[in-house]
C-alpha cells in the first residue's frame, strides 16, 4: 500500500468531492504536502498515514475500495 499512497491520497479527496486546499484544512497540513503526496513526490509519515486511514473511515470511505479502484483504472480493459 506504501507504494500506492499517491493514488490513495488522490483517489480518497476526489471520492470526497474536495480540494487539495480543502483535504489539507481537514488534515491540518499543507496544500504543498497534499500535492507532494499525490505526485508521488513524498510520501506521508507514519503519523500522517494513520491520520488519513482514520480521516477516511470518519468519512465513511473504505481504503481497500478506493485502492481496488485506484488499481482497476490503470488495468488495460479488454476489448
């Protein structure tokens, strides 16, 4: 999942309907944090992945969905 936080990160603020500006409000962090981890630039600590998985679930939003989706969007379909 360490290698897929980038996708999570996105996928979870889209799911929501948010900003990068609003995600960063609700976590208490930066916008420039928030951009880092969706471009794979950073990743989140320790601490920041435990905030994300329990933002999540306060939200209602399962992580194994959003990263089954996150994996079935970059699978070739077949035609």
């Amino acid at each position: 999942m360490l290698d897929q936080m980038s996708e999570l990160v996105r996928a979870l603020r889209r799911e929501l309907r948010m900003t990068q500006e609003e995600l960063a409000h609700e976590l208490g962090i930066t916008v420039g944090t928030v951009n880092r981890w969706e471009n794979g630039r950073f990743r989140p600590s320790k601490l920041a992945r435990a905030m994300i998985l329990e933002f999540s679930q306060r939200r209602g939003v399962s992580v194994d969905a959003l990263m089954k989706g996150a994996t079935n969007a970059d699978a070739p379909t077949a035609h």
